[in-house]
C-alpha cells in the first residue's frame, strides 16, 4: 500500500534500471509528518476555499501551491478525495461523468499549502480550458509542482503528450501519477510503468524521473503521494524526505 512502484520491482527482467523507483522513499517520521498535514485539528483547517475560471478570481497567492491536472476521466477529483480522506468534511465533488470538473477549485490546508483541483483535459474540456490553465501556470507565483495525472490501465495518450509540451515549455516543474493502477492487470501496468519512465527520461526536463502509482479505491500510494506533496510544499525538513 504504501510503495506500490517498489512492489513492482520484483517482477522485472534482471538489468531493468530501477534508480527511477527509489528517488522518494520517506522514512516513517516523514510519512507521520504528512498525514499529520492532511489530518484537520485545533487551529489546523483543511478547507474548500473557492472556485474560480480566471487566474485574477483565484485566491491571494499566499501559500505554496500544487495542482492537480489530467484527462477527463482519469480519476483526478477521486483521488483528491482520497488524499482529504482524513478531513471527510471536506467536499471533492466526484462524477463518474467525464469532464466534471469546470473550474479550478482551490483547498487550504492549515497554513501550510494550497492544492488545486483543475478541470480536465480532452473529452468535455471546459472551452476555455487551454486559456485557462496556461494563465495559470504561467502567472501562478506560488506553483510549487504540478501533478499529471496519467490513467494507468491506457498509459499516456496523444493529450497527456500535449499537456507535457505545454508544462516543458512553461518549465513547470512536474511529477507524472499513474491513476486506476488497481484496474490494470500486473504485466500492463509494468509495461506503461517502463515505457512511461523511458519516456521521462528521453524526452523532458521539468519531470520529476519517479512515477508515483496510485489507486484511490484501495488507497495504494496515496500515503506516499501526500507525503510527497508536503515535501514538494516545503513542509518537510530535509533530513525527513529522505
């Protein structure tokens, strides 16, 4: 539950380079450390905040900030739902029809970080939708890292290709998420599992070289993604991150 790229691993051909799966690997006080950021409490809220379709009706960019982005779809709002499945109260609006999300939708976590939930791209796409988030990638000071979200049963296709071009043209810094893994049969998954990581390493510069696999129906990977998350936002000491 907590590596599933790891759990992988020991069903690679002998000489497949595996550097890619260990880049992340926290220790248990930085795991206990993020749950704790994803946990609300006494002066800590985890709160829905605002929606907005233009970068100037965002909220004020105080806090550090990722986004979450991907095809219609591709399970983007289930498993923003599952990293806040410590804060129940907090309402991810999930659709099992695709193109749900319109607007970016905007989560305050405590005083530590912002998470954004962006519409989809591709299938019912918002019209607006490249203006959209161009402007706020581009005009977004405190974009710390953008997640792209990547279904893990069909593996990378022709819009997640041009949602890559326009993050490496922008030099955002990414991180690609393998959704669905628990809907993939092993030998498919190891196959877009290598062929994405290839992918990573011949053709980008601003992608973080770890996938991260993840399915928020059995909660595989989510403890490492919110982890991640806190590390990328700077609410990790160093020392714990690796």
């Amino acid at each position: 539950l907590l590596f599933p790229l790891q759990r992988l691993e020991r069903h690679l051909a002998p000489g497949t380079d595996t550097a890619p799966f260990h880049l992340f690997e926290p220790g248990l006080a930085a795991l206990q450390r993020a749950e704790a950021l994803f946990r609300p409490g006494r002066g800590h809220a985890i709160d829905y905040v605002s929606s907005a379709v233009r970068t100037d009706h965002a909220p004020p960019a105080a806090l550090p900030e990722v986004c979450f982005v991907g095809r219609s779809n591709v399970g983007k709002s289930s498993l923003i739902r599952a990293l806040f499945s410590l804060a129940p109260e907090v309402e991810v609006r999930v659709s099992k029809t695709p193109g749900h999300t319109k607007k970016m939708n905007f989560f305050k976590v405590g005083k530590y970080f912002t998470l954004v939930d962006m519409p989809g791209y591709g299938y019912r796409a918002p019209q607006d939708f490249v203006e959209m988030v161009e402007a706020y990638l581009q005009e977004r000071c405190n974009l710390k890292r953008t997640f792209l979200l990547v279904d893990g049963v069909v593996g990378l296709q022709k819009t997640d290709h041009i949602a890559v071009e326009m993050l490496e043209e922008f030099g955002i810094p990414y991180v690609m998420v393998l959704t669905k893994i628990d809907r993939a049969a092993r030998g498919l998954l190891l196959k877009n599992v290598l062929g994405i990581q290839e992918f990573i390493k011949e053709n980008t510069q601003g992608c973080f070289p770890q996938l991260f696999l993840v399915s928020s129906v059995e909660f595989s990977g989510v403890h490492l993604l919110r982890c991640f998350v806190a590390h990328v936002t700077g609410n990790l000491p160093a020392v714990e991150a690796s």
